[in-house]
C-alpha cells in the first residue's frame, strides 16, 4: 500500500465529497445553460448560418445533447461499476465537458458544434450516474434524500443564472467572456475532483473508515445486511426506528437473485436490468419521468403563457421561471430531509396530490397587473415544490431497492453495486420525460388550450399518486416473507 496521502481526513470527508459533487453538477448544468442564449448569435455571426436555418440548428443541438446523454447513460452506468473506484469515470466526464467548451467557443464548423454538445451530453450522463452513485458511497441510501435535494438546488441554481450571465458576457465581450468563465469553473471543479478521496479508498488506507457526523462507516460501505444503511425503512413498515431482530435475514430473501435468472447476456452486461421486474423501482423510475415532463412543459408554456397574459417580452417571461427555481433551491434540501426520515412513500404521495391541485389553478390568472402575475408565480412556485419532493423522493426510493438486492446479492452486483447503473437509468428517464413535456404541451394546447392541457396532466398527478400510495415503499418485511417469495 502506498504511503497516505496528504490530507486525507478532510479529502475523505463528507462534506468535502458532497460539495465537490454539487460543484460538479453544477458546473455542467451552467455551461449547458450558458450556450443557449448565445447559441442563435453564434450560429449566424460566426458560422455563417442563415438566420431561416438557425432554429433548425438551434432545436438540432439541443436535441443531439439530449440524445448523447440518453444513449450514454447506460454505456457510463455500465463502466463505472466495473471500476474499483468512481475517480476515473468522473474525471472522464469532465474532460468530455473541457473539450465540449473548447470546441464550443473555438470551433467554426457548424458539425464540430454537434460533436461539442454530443460531448456535453456524455459529460452530464457522468455527472447524474456516476456523481449520485458517489453520493450513495458517501453517505448511504437511508440519508440520501437530503444530498440529493442539495444537488437538485445546485442544478437549478446552474439553470437559472447561466443564461443570464451568458447573454450578458456575449453581449459585452463576445466569446471571450464566456470562454473564460467557462474555463475558470471546469478549473475549480478539475482540481475538486482530483482532491477528493472516497471512503472505500481512504478505508484501505486507514484499516477502517473513520466515523463521523453524516459519513458511513466500514460495514457500510461493504454492503454488510446488519449495517444501519442495510436496512430499508420502506421494508420495516410503521417499525423503521424500532429493532427487529428478524429484519436482516428477511431482506436477503425477499431479495434473492435466484441462479436461471442470472444467465441471460443482458443482465451479465448490465445487471441492473434484473431489479426492474420490481414494482417499486418500475413506479419509481415512472414518476421520474414524470417529474422530467412536467418540468419540460414548464419550461416550454410558461414564456409564452406569460407573454400572452401580460404581454412581457423575452426577458421577463424569463424571469417568470425564477418561482419554479427558487422554490426548488430552497425546499429541495428540505424536503429530501423529510424523505430520510420519514420514508419515500409520504413525501411521495403527498407531493403527487399538490401537483394535481396546483396544476389544475394553472388556469386561474387572468390577465391583468401585479396581483396576476404574483399569482401565477405562487402556484408555478408551488408546483416546483411538488417537483422537487417528488424527484428526491423516488431517487431514495429506488436506491432502497437496488440497496437491498445489492446486500442481498453482493457477489452479483460486485464491490460498488449497481449504482451507477441504476441513476445511469434515472437520468435517462428524466430526459426522457424532459422531452415528452414539450411534445405534449405542443400537441395539446393550440387544440384544448393552456388551462385545459394542465388539467390533463393534474389528471395524470392524480393518478401516479394513488399509483405511489400502492408502490412506493413496499410490502412490509414479514408479509413478503410469509409468501417466501424470491423476487418481491
């Protein structure tokens, strides 16, 4: 074993890991956001676009990015648990995001600006598989939710200024301010994540991993089934704080991976292709998608709602997104809290319910003053917040799956589990669902209108949540064993 490395007590630390997992999300959130306002300029002022054929290219560059991270979800999830630690993967991705940036700035062919945003998207399928899967080495799937709303508030903070900032910075200076910025961030996040040591890493170094305040100890990181992470709330029913001796040999066969069903060549490649026969993990990647298509017809109907209603121009129907960001940065982290402790299924059902209202008052305003537009922003801010509870609450949901067939399987998953895989397939079904939204809304709207379309999708809320109510979360532990299932 080589000699320690320096620091290795604050480079291993929680904090330190989380932080430098936020900082990376949103890092690539912002230099995706920050391209799109200057993406129709640079088209037509420095590649030489006719200005007929920019929204053509302008739609075929968002579309490319969102089809790289689609496909390279899985590719990322798959390499990246067949690694003895995250730290290569993750560097990857940045250096797929450092080469997108310079070919985005540099570059005057229109075809190396689609080869940037196919790298940009791979980069992000690195950030959301494997950063999330480092989180849940980090602190565990029983104190994810809180982490991830964290990470939720630095996406959307990324999403909210990078426009802003972009425009200005083109508008002032060209491509050299942006070019810097960009080059400034991905420098602050290289050296993150150089710095950072994991906790299985720094465990071999120091024997055991040292406890402390959030982090997760030796028996944790193992996969061991008698670990306090080992347990899944959502199996122990009205008991998750309470003991129940029973409860470490009833996870591993409700389980159990049996051997026939180990032989197929896709779950060899990709084992977690076996865990989606589990009703929980199917409804949680549902709503997953879900919460990506009600966010993707937010962010196609609400500028153009805005400027019907009260006549704003392009700016400030922009800022009439700022509600559904800043109910997010600030309930985000509140709510996954909610989620450690009380469980996925509460936060997401009750949430599901608040959608289903606040989509419906989406027809209420009017058009008018300032009473209308406040009104408008309370019910969109209202609506973030059922997103964001939701979205955490499904990710923790699904990690207490894959978590206990990884504890109950661990010579099938391996020594870092199918985590990376598993928000590999998060990611996709976001951005699917990110995709859906607009598609929908477009569809829909010019034929049944603005109040008319939400309440289809109120309609669709309501239903996911008596879906959630009956999935999320389970069978209690000892009903499922009273059936000695294998597969639950």
């Amino acid at each position: 074993m080589p000699a320690q490395p320096f620091g290795l007590w604050w480079r291993s630390h929680t904090m330190f890991i989380l932080t430098t997992v936020c900082i990376g999300v949103f890092t690539d959130m912002f230099l995706y956001s920050l391209i799109i306002p200057v993406l129709p300029f640079m088209l037509h002022d420095r590649l030489g676009v006719p200005k007929s054929s920019v929204q053509q290219h302008v739609s075929g560059l968002l579309s490319v990015y969102a089809a790289s991270t689609l496909i390279g979800s899985p590719v990322v999830g798959i390499i990246a648990d067949r690694q003895q630690t995250r730290r290569g993967p993750y560097l990857t991705g940045l250096i797929a995001l450092g080469a997108a940036t310079i070919l985005l700035f540099s570059s005057r062919h229109l075809s190396l600006l689609y080869v940037a945003r196919v790298l940009q998207g791979i980069s992000a399928a690195v950030v959301w598989s494997v950063g999330i899967a480092l989180a849940v080495d980090t602190v565990g799937v029983k104190n994810l939710g809180k982490t991830l709303g964290t990470m939720s508030s630095a996406t959307l903070a990324g999403v909210l200024f990078a426009p802003m900032i972009g425009g200005i910075l083109y508008d002032k200076t060209g491509v050299l301010g942006p070019t810097v910025l960009s080059t400034t961030l991905i420098t602050i996040d290289l050296v993150l994540r150089l710095l950072v040591v994991e906790k299985k890493t720094a465990a071999e170094y120091e024997g055991n991993l040292a406890e402390e305040s959030g982090g997760v100890v030796a028996g944790e990181v193992s996969g061991t089934p008698d670990s306090p992470e080992g347990r899944d709330p959502s199996m122990e029913g009205d008991h998750m704080h309470e003991s129940n001796e029973s409860e470490p040999l009833l996870q591993p066969v409700a389980f159990k991976i049996a051997p026939d069903q180990r032989r197929s060549w896709i779950v060899r490649l990709m084992p977690i292709v076996i865990c989606l026969g589990n009703s929980r993990l199917a409804m949680a990647l549902t709503l997953t998608t879900m919460q990506g298509m009600i966010l993707g017809a937010f962010e196609a109907t609400i500028p153009i709602r805005t400027a019907e209603l009260f006549g704003f121009d392009s700016f400030h129907s922009g800022l009439m997104m700022m509600p559904v960001v800043v109910s997010s940065v600030i309930f985000g982290p509140i709510l996954g809290y909610v989620v450690d402790k009380t469980g996925p299924k509460v936060v997401a059902a009750s949430t599901l319910v608040l959608q289903a209202c606040t989509l419906v008052l989406l027809r209420l305003p009017r058009p008018g003053g300032a009473d209308q537009i406040a009104l408008f922003a309370i019910i969109t801010g209202l609506c973030s917040i059922s997103i964001s509870g939701c979205s955490s609450a499904t990710a923790v949901e699904s990690g207490l799956v894959v978590d206990s067939y990884h504890k109950a399987n661990p010579e099938f998953f391996g020594r870092l589990g199918p985590y990376a895989q598993l928000y590999a397939l998060s990611a996709m079904a976001y951005t699917l669902g990110l995709g859906i939204g607009p598609e929908i809304t477009g569809q829909l709207q010019p034929w049944l209108g603005f109040g008319n379309t939400f309440i289809i999708l109120a309609v669709i809320s309501a239903l996911t949540a008596v879906m959630a109510v009956r999935y999320v979360g389970g069978k209690p532990a000892n009903r499922s064993a009273a059936k000695g299932q294998t597969l639950p």
